[in-house]
C-alpha cells in the first residue's frame, strides 16, 4: 500500500515538473518591455497644443503657444505691433479650427507680443535663434514682456512686468536668469560661438535691474 502511495505521490510530482518545463519556453520568448524606451503619452490638451503649434509654424516663424489658468489660448508672437495686428486674424482662424472639436473647445484666444529688439535694424542669425530658443523656454514666466539683445555689447536684456513693490521681486528675477542660463547651455545652442560670454539683465517695470 505504501509504494503504490509513493508511485501515485511521484507520477504527481513528475507532472507537476513537466508542465513547469513546458511553460519555462513561453517566459523566455515573452518580449520584455524596456520601459526606459516608453515615451509618455501625450496628454489631449499637449497633443492639441502640439497640433497647434506645428499648424502656425508651418506658415509663421516665431510663434509659440500655452494656455493659461484663465482657460485661455495664449498665442505668442515675436514682432512689434503692426506685425501682430496683420497675423492675428488668420493665427486665430488657424488656432480655432483645431481646437473647436477638442478639449481646449471652449478656451478664448488671446495674443501675446514678445519684441525683438537689437542694437541694430538687422540682427544677425545667431542672435535671433537665441531669442526665439529664449522667448519659447521662458514661456511660463507670465511676467516677461520682452527680450532684447544687444549683441555688440553681448547682453541680453529681459522686461517684465514685476513690479518694484513686490517683495518677491529680486527671487523671482533670480529664477529666471537661471532658467535662462541654463537655456543658453542646452543643447541647442551650444553649437553657437562665445554663448557664454552673453550677460543677462532682468528689468521691472521702471527699468531697473532687479537680477
């Protein structure tokens, strides 16, 4: 009775190890997800961004694109005023034709003019590409009015709008000089000449240097 309990108990065991083999292949040929190659996706509201911008560059240089907490599309445009006022109809009918059937439908548009301002009437490749790679990764400073560059003097010179009352000022004007430094050592400007050799100047609204 005993042995033919053992043989009963170790036919048991042996099967058990069989299926465990047979399924060993099926875990090696199972594709392993590198999730350091997984992309994050896009969120509607970067992915109707993304459309939007891509649809104004197409025919326009110089523009970027953010919303704000006021459920608003804001539009920026480097150029001075009467630039602006001879695009603005037809980046707002480009703008609202994408955004009519997605999440952002119900956002107001509204336009935001950044100048480009030098030490002369022709300011060189260079200088512009700085300005633009500036103007797009300080987008989030709702307090920036503008960004000059005087290139023969190698400053570069950011107005906003905070004012010489508020206390904050001088932290605030420091944060942005370091997101701007750090702007003009990424990688995509690192290939221009003397990059560090530019000064920045952070401006209130009564042109003093807060920075």
């Amino acid at each position: 009775m005993f042995k033919k309990i053992m043989m009963v108990a170790g036919i048991f065991i042996m099967g058990i190890a069989s299926l465990i083999l047979l399924s060993m292949p099926l875990a090696f040929n199972t594709p392993i997800v590198n999730k350091e190659e997984q992309k994050p996706l896009l969120t509607q509201e970067e992915s109707t961004l993304k459309m939007v911008i891509e649809k104004l560059q197409e025919k326009y240089v110089g523009v970027d694109v953010k919303t704000t907490s006021n459920k608003e599309l804001m539009i920026h445009v480097v150029g001075d005023e009467e630039y602006l006022n001879s695009v603005k109809r037809d980046m707002e009918y480009i703008a609202r034709s994408i955004i009519k059937s997605s999440i952002l439908k119900e956002y107001s548009i509204v336009f935001k003019r950044w100048d480009l301002i030098g030490g002369s009437d022709k300011i060189p490749n260079k200088e512009l590409d700085i300005i633009k790679t500036l103007m797009k990764g300080l987008r989030d400073y709702d307090v920036i009015d503008n960004i000059s560059i005087y290139y023969q003097e190698t400053t570069i010179t950011i107005r906003t709008s905070i004012k010489s009352s508020n206390e904050n000022a001088n932290k605030l004007a420091m944060k942005i000089e370091e997101s701007a430094n750090e702007i003009l050592q990424s990688n995509e400007l690192k290939s221009l000449s003397n990059i560090d050799s530019y000064k920045i100047e952070i401006m209130n609204t009564r042109g003093k240097e807060i920075n």
